[in-house]
C-alpha cells in the first residue's frame, strides 16, 4: 500500500460515492421488509434476504460517510482556510439542503399518495398526528445527513477554534495525535470507539434495536444515539487527517476487521432475527450484549469497506471517479423515483428480489442521465461537486453511461 495521498483518496472518494449509492438500494428494500409496514409502498410481496440487506448495509454505510465526511473536511480546512472551508459547505451543503428540501419533500408526499393508491386501489387517509412529537420536530427525510453535516461542521470548528486558543504551544495537540495514532493502530480500535454508542444505546432512552441507530430525521435535534455515534465517527475521520497514514492500517487488516463484521452482525442477526422487530428494547444483559455487538460492527464494517477500498480501489479510474462525482446528486434525487417506481410494480405478482431489480434497474439509468444532461456540466454540477465538469473529458462518461445502460 503506498503512502501517496493522492492514491488513498481515490479509494475513500469511491466508498464515499457507493455508500451514498448503497443508500438508494437501501431505501429500495424497504417496500418489501417483512412485518408490519414501515414504508409509504407497502408491497404485499416480503423477503429475508432483502430484510438481512437492509440491516447489514444500516449497520455501517453511515458511520462509513461521516467518518470519510471528516477526514475530507480536515483536508480542505488544512489546505484551503477556515472560511474558504465554511463558503465551500454553504454552497454545498446547505444551499442543497434548503433549496432541495421543499422541493423533494413535496415529490416524496405525491410518490407516498401515489404508493398509497396503488397498493390499496384507494387515495390514502392523512396519518394521525403523532401522540408525543419530538421537540422541534420536522421531517427532514433523507436530507437529514445534510443537516447533521452543518451541526458536524460548526461543533468541530467551535472546538478547533477553542484547541488553537488555548494550545499555544502544540503539545495538547501532540497527545491527542499521539491517541490518536495508538487507537487507529489498535487492533483493538472497534472495541474503543464503539463505547459512545454503546452508552448512548443503553441510557439514550428508547431503542428500537434491530434497527440499530435511530435516523434523526423527524427533529431539529438530532437524537442522542445517532449524535453519539456520527459525532464520534466525524471527529475520528477530522483527527485521522492530521496523521493520514494511519489509515493504511486498515488495508493491511482488512481480513481481520471484515470477519470481526461478519461474526458479530451474524450474533446480532441471532439475536433478533432476520425480519424486523418494531418493539423496543428491554433492559437486561441481552439487550447489553446486543448493543456492544451491533456497536463494535459498525466500526467493524467501517474499518474493513475502507480498507479494502485502500487495498483494491486506490488506482485512478474514470468510472469510479464518475460514480464518486455523481452519487451525491443521485442520492439526493433519489427518494421520490423510487417510492414512484415501487408504486407503479406494487400490483404485479412478482418476487420482491425481482421487483426491486426492476424497480433499480429503471431508477439508476435515469439518475445518471439526469446527472449527465441537466448537472454535470452545468451550474449544479458546480454547486454540488465544487466544479463544473470540463465537456473534453469524456471517457470515463462514456464507459459510465454504458455501464448504466
């Protein structure tokens, strides 16, 4: 494994860019979870093993982001300033999060109706207002990691701006690259860092736990089990970035770390079942055990995907560059197309792995033709990637677009 930087950020720049992408086959599953629904399209067609992909990938794909996310955020607050940094995640974070908010949220409610229509053959009732909303509740859907990124960035500036002040000298800072160091080249580092999430599982109040950690997205506050573990995985990735060769660990233990995932999600698996469990969690040593497995597998799952995405992806590739620059404008567009798409095979008597096949294999050709024709080359292509792709690369948009097809 080299040392190059610029060879270690192809790899995290492609996990960055599939788990975003995972997170569109994520919300696919969900039409077809076993149980009671728990999605606006409630397809009457169920499967397992569309049920275990939903909890495996919920397991690490957005602690995999956020740590990733920090790691990038210290990189060009390192190389470009505090406020070229802070003008670079106004425009593209939140200018996204405010301009798309309304506008995604208006195509989610028509996709949900039309969900609604399609599974029952009638226009679906309003929900009854819920009987204890959080505080300062509102849904934020799957734009809530644009929010969470905005508290990530302005609590780690705070404390950055506080550590500079009062650490004149540089050795407070010294002892925490030093931890830092210690811990990321600790075989025992899943362990360590799964303690805030542990905690936050087993005194943050209510816990759905096979649903692992609670999205925070139905709050303006975000809620104590995922503030614990993002803000954990935010920092690690802020602090790695001061000492970037650390993460080469990772890709010389990718085996390790990948069947420490693998044992532990299928205890956690065993523990709850594969369909999913609506009920909350009881306090007693299972439920302990649970939490210290289910954390200790984030870190798991997140350490072994980067390491081998260190191990295996770290060349220059046009494809994956072109995936990574178009995940983030497919995530964002994703939700209502595939509630629609859901919607419109709801009806047919088909297996659900062959309807979400369907449902994906129309969705993704679309994203990235829209990506293609209305923002890569255009001035969202500039807002959300930080530049305007040049129209002479064409290459790597050739192969990509064949792939899509």
């Amino acid at each position: 494994m080299t040392t190059n930087g610029s060879d270690r950020l192809h790899g995290l720049d492609a996990v960055r860019g599939y788990a975003l992408l995972l997170g569109i086959v994520y919300h696919a599953t969900m039409a077809y979870l076993p149980g009671p629904p728990v999605w606006p399209v409630a397809d009457a067609h169920k499967s397992l093993f569309l049920s275990g992909l939903f909890f495996v990938s919920h397991i690490f794909r957005m602690s995999t982001f956020f740590l990733i996310a920090g790691f990038f955020g210290h990189l060009v607050v390192e190389k470009r300033g505090v406020a070229a940094f802070v003008k670079d995640r106004a425009k593209r974070i939140a200018l996204p999060l405010v301009v798309g908010w309304p506008i995604l949220l208006a195509a989610i409610i028509a996709a949900s109706v039309y969900g609604g229509f399609m599974a029952t053959g009638h226009m679906p009732k309003a929900p009854p207002p819920a009987p204890h909303p959080p505080p300062l509740a509102l849904p934020l859907t799957h734009l809530w990691f644009l929010y969470v990124l905005l508290w990530l960035y302005a609590a780690t500036l705070a404390l950055r701006a506080v550590v500079l002040r009062l650490d004149a000298t540089g050795r407070f800072r010294a002892r925490v690259d030093a931890l830092v160091a210690g811990l990321a080249e600790s075989p025992l580092a899943p362990v360590i860092l799964a303690a805030p999430a542990v905690a936050a599982f087993q005194f943050g109040g209510p816990w759905r736990q096979w649903f692992g950690v609670a999205t925070p997205d139905n709050s303006l506050i975000p809620n104590l089990q995922a503030a614990a573990q993002y803000f954990t995985a935010f920092g690690f990735g802020w602090l790695l970035h001061r000492q970037p060769g650390l993460i080469n660990t990772w890709a010389r233990r990718w085996t390790l770390n990948l069947a420490l995932a693998i044992a532990l999600t299928a205890a956690c698996l065993a523990m709850v079942g594969v369909a999913p469990y609506l009920g909350l969690a009881q306090p007693g040593l299972k439920t302990a055990a649970y939490a210290g497995a289910y954390a200790v597998a984030m870190w798991a799952w997140t350490f072994a995907v980067i390491g081998l995405a260190l191990k295996f992806l770290s060349g220059e590739s046009p494809i994956r560059r072109y995936i990574a620059d178009s995940s983030y404008w497919l995530y964002l567009i994703h939700l209502p197309l595939v509630m629609a798409l859901q919607a419109l095979v709801v009806r047919l008597d088909w297996p659900a792995e062959a309807k979400i096949v369907t449902v994906l294999g129309i969705a993704f050709p679309l994203m990235f033709a829209s990506y293609q024709l209305m923002v890569r080359h255009s001035f969202i292509g500039a807002i959300l990637n930080g530049r305007r792709a040049p129209k002479a690369a064409r290459r790597g948009e050739r192969l990509a677009m064949e792939i899509a097809r």
